[in-house]
C-alpha cells in the first residue's frame, strides 16, 4: 500500500467508478471486478488526499481482507515503550503520546530555546502550534487542491482542457472549472468537481 488510507476511498475501472466507501469494502469490489476478467485498469484512491492505494489482489477474498487488517494494524500510530512505561509509573503525568523527531537548527536557535520557559521542547511545541492555528485556512485550501490536482492529473490528464481545468482550480474559479471538466467521462468529471468544492469552500470565521 503507498499511503495510510483514510477509512473512505474510491475506486475506478478505466473511467468509471466502481465502489465508493471503507477500504474493505471497495477492496472486496476491486477484487471482484478483477477476478472477473475486467480489461480496465482498476485504481483506488484515498477519498481524502486523492493518493493511490496499492492492494495485493491475490488469492480469496479473505486473504485480502487480512492483509489489508494486518497493514492497518502496522500503520497505526504507535508511542514508544518508554513513554507508555513512564506514563504507567507516574499516573498523574498526561499521556501525550511524544513521538522523538531529530530536529536541526542553528545554534543561535537553540540558545534561543533553552532560554525559554520549560526549555526546548516545550517552547517547539508551543511555536508549532501557534503555527498551525494561524495558517490553518491556508493548509485546508492547499491539501485541497492537492487532492484535485491530483486525482485530475491521475484521471484526466490527457482529457481536453487539463491543463486550463488545473489553472482554474489554483484560480479559484469554480464556475471556469466546472465548463472546463464537463466533457470528461461523467464519473472522473463528477468526482473531480466534488474534490475541487473542498478547494471552493469559504474559509470557517470563529
């Protein structure tokens, strides 16, 4: 598999959809269509990010359906041993799942942090999130039209007018977009729209 799933995807044989919810359940369908003898090419994407997913296909569909629960399980995030141990042995202490990252900075940087309140660490994670609060509307409109663009560029490269459709969507212009996508095969078209309204959407006001 090339990408954690989300619990939603989508699959398409050539250009027409052919199953639509959890991974497990569309699984089963592309394993079917398949086993089936279908010439198309089958594809899933992540219904989120638009990343393909990769499945092993061989064998029942039981052997499929454990091989996707035992990537599931490898994929889950996972705290180290020793914060699980410390949080067992001081019960008061939070359980905040701390992931060790190396970091590299500057010198000058980390002078800078170790003069901070709680140290280096806590200063981080303070500036990370002040970070993602105040460029939050920013990220959800980037991660959207990285997910049209890419299942656009996936699906409907070669299809009359990509390439403007793709300018539109970075635009903004929902309305050129939609003229733009119309003639392609409906499915590919309709699911692009639908990635390309998360892109579309008006920023959230507190």
């Amino acid at each position: 598999m090339s990408s954690t799933p989300s619990t939603s995807c989508i699959a398409f044989a050539g250009s027409r959809q052919i199953a639509a919810g959890e991974l497990q359940q569309v699984a089963l369908k592309v394993h079917e269509s398949t086993n089936s003898g279908a010439l198309a090419p089958v594809l899933i994407f992540d219904d989120v990010t638009s990343k393909l997913i990769e499945l092993d296909l061989r064998g029942e569909a039981d052997d499929l359906l454990k091989r996707i629960a035992s990537m599931e399980e490898a994929a889950a995030p996972n705290r180290p041993v020793d914060v699980i141990v410390d949080a067992i042995r001081k019960p008061g202490r939070p359980k905040l799942g701390v992931v060790a990252r190396e970091v590299t900075l500057l010198p000058r940087h980390w002078d800078w942090l170790a003069g901070q309140p709680g140290g280096a660490s806590v200063a981080l994670r303070k500036l990370v999130e002040q970070a993602r609060r105040s460029n939050q509307e920013r990220d959800r409109l980037r991660l959207a039209q990285g997910a049209a663009y890419r299942f656009m560029s996936t699906m409907a490269g070669n299809e009359p007018g990509f390439e403007e459709a793709a300018r539109a969507l970075f635009a903004g212009n929902q309305v050129r977009l939609a003229e733009i996508v119309e003639p392609w095969p409906i499915d590919v078209r309709d699911h692009a729209k639908k990635l390309a309204e998360r892109a579309f959407e008006s920023p959230v006001v507190d």
